[in-house]
C-alpha cells in the first residue's frame, strides 16, 4: 500500500473527560511520536525504565526538549 508508520510509545495517567482521554501523558505520547521518523518505534524514558532488568534493549536517541513538557 505504500504506507508509513510513526510510533511512539509513554505510559503514565490519563484524565478522563467525559468521554474522551486526555492529560499530559497523552501529551507526552502525542510529543514522542511526533519525533519518530518513518516506520520507526520511539519510547519515552519511563517504558525503558519498565524493562530494566529484561533482555529488550532499547537505541538511544538522545535528549529532547518536547514542546509543552517541562522536562527534556
């Protein structure tokens, strides 16, 4: 089909309003997707945090400063 997939995966809190999903974690996901390229699976540091200690290994990619999170 030709199609590309961008990933990017957090866990963390969600706020339910009405509905709907929402808050800053959903942020968050939203920010580390929007840095992935074509067909490329980006994490935030809390999922690699999740795995240590597990045989997955993860690709650095360095820090960012993702707009609208405090923190890099």
């Amino acid at each position: 089909l030709g199609l590309s997939l961008r990933t990017g995966l957090h866990i963390g809190l969600i706020e339910l309003i009405h509905d709907l999903v929402g808050g800053i974690n959903v942020h968050l996901a939203a920010r580390v997707m929007s840095e992935a390229g074509d067909d490329e699976i980006w994490v935030s540091r809390t999922i690699t945090d999740i795995f240590i200690g597990t045989n997955y290994r993860f690709s650095k990619q360095g820090m960012y400063q993702l707009k609208g999170i405090p923190e890099q």
